[in-house]
C-alpha cells in the first residue's frame, strides 16, 4: 500500500499543500496523511503515518523537506521505516528505498550527515583549544556545588531558596540539596564532637 505525506509550514501556504496533495494521488497513494505545521513544531499527522505503515507499504513524499529536518533526522526517519518493513519514495528525486539504487543514496546522504557531524565537533574542539590557549576559555558555568558557600551565606542572611537561586543562576532545588547537605554534615560534626572523649 502506498501511503502519503504532505505539509506545509504555515495556513498561507494551501497552493502548496494542494500541489503535494495532488502529486501523491496521481502517484497512486491509497491512504494520505497531511498537516500545516513548521518543520520544527510537533508534527502528528506524520506520527499517524508512520504509526499506520505496515510491512510492504511505502510512505511517498513529493520532497525529502516534507518529511525530514535534516539528514540525520531523515536517517533515523527511514531506520524506523526500515525497522517495520517499508520503503520510502521521494517523487522529486526519483528515489526509492525498496529498490537498490534508492537505498545507495539514502545511504550516501546519511553518510554525508555523519560526515558534517564530525567535522562540527573538530571545529568545536579547535575554538575550545585556541580560546584555552588564549585564555579566554571559560568552561562550564560554576555548578551549585561550587557556589556552595555563597548558598549557604545568603541562607543565613535569611533570604528565602528561590532568591538564592536566582540571585546565583542555580535551580531551586540545587539551593535545597546545598542546605541538606550542610545541615547533615554540622550535626554529623556535633554528634562526633559530643561523643568523643
């Protein structure tokens, strides 16, 4: 069974929504599932579609940006097909997964995402190693463990665990574990000091 999917970022765009409407009826699409949503946004029509395919079936896009935000994202959208037994068909690339060649370019596409991936994050590590060794590399915010002393001045000044929190950028319940742990340890120490000889 061929089953289709269309969308449309915005309610302006019906000329768009109808053409892909269109293009997947004239390509035999027995069931359709479509939806004006951002590629961004939550998209359940696409959640249906791929929760109705079963093994044999084919979801058909007219276009991979119908379906897929990134490469990434579409390799994992088609590990999923592949996982229940159907094929993706894009209509304006000529490419289907139930046939060799269509799986060869999905496959090189997923590669050149992996590919983008790793060359992002030797990028990253490059600016993090010249901004250390120009020493304007931070690092990791301080955590609350490490403002930890400040928590518990603020505290004893008597502002309340929500002011502490935000007067220091930690969450709330950073503050109250801070205060536990402090509280547990000076009658752990008074305890220990009151039985020792």
């Amino acid at each position: 069974m061929l089953v289709g999917y269309c969308r449309v970022s915005t309610t302006e765009q019906d000329a768009g929504f109808e053409a892909q409407e269109r293009d997947l009826k004239a390509a035999g699409t027995e069931q359709l599932f479509g939806e004006r949503t951002s590629a961004v946004g939550p998209r359940k029509e696409l959640e249906q579609a791929l929760s109705y395919v079963r093994a044999g079936d084919t979801l058909v896009v007219t276009k991979l940006d119908r379906l897929a935000r990134s490469v990434t994202d579409l390799v994992k959208f088609v590990e999923r097909l592949t996982q229940k037994g159907v094929a993706l068909r894009v209509l304006a690339m000529g490419v289907d997964t139930a046939t060799p060649t269509g799986k060869l370019v999905l496959n090189v596409l997923g590669a050149i995402g992996q590919f983008e991936r790793e060359v992002m994050l030797e990028r990253q590590r490059e600016g993090v190693a010249k901004a250390k060794a120009e020493g304007k590399y931070r690092g990791r915010a301080p955590t609350a463990r490490a403002k930890a002393s400040e928590i518990v001045r603020l505290a004893n000044e008597g502002l309340k665990r929500e002011e502490i929190a935000k007067r220091l950028g930690v969450g709330v319940a950073s503050v109250y574990r801070v205060l536990a742990e402090r509280k547990v340890a000076a009658q752990r120490a008074m305890h220990g000091s009151a039985i020792a000889p």
